[in-house]
C-alpha cells in the first residue's frame, strides 16, 4: 500500500486559494475580481491596440516618404 505524501499539501493549497478567492471577493466585490476571462479578454484588446498602432505608424512612415 502506498502513502500519497502530496495529499496534505494539495488539500491545504486548495484550502488556502479558496480563502483567498472568498476574502478578495467581500474586498473589492465579486465584479472586481480578475478572472481568467477578463485576463484574456485584456490581453486581445491590447493586441488589437498594438496592431492598429503599428498600422498608424506604418501608414505615417508610407506618407512621409
């Protein structure tokens, strides 16, 4: 018979992120949290917001020449 050693710590990791995840929701509200989606959600606006930099300045580069 084997001893899962791991067990102990993954239960209290859990525990604690739990924790965390209740405390900062009573913080700052449940619409404040960051989620995984709205980090996703951030990250593709801020492509779409350096691909139409880059055409801005691709586009003054063309027009000064």
């Amino acid at each position: 018979m084997s001893t899962d050693l791991s067990a102990g710590p993954r239960a209290v990791v859990a525990t604690a992120a739990g924790l965390i995840y209740r405390v900062g929701v009573s913080v700052v509200g449940a619409e404040n949290v960051p989620t995984a989606r709205a980090n996703a959600w951030a990250a593709v606006c801020a492509d779409r917001e350096r691909a139409r930099e880059r055409e801005e300045v691709a586009r003054l580069i063309a027009a000064a020449r």
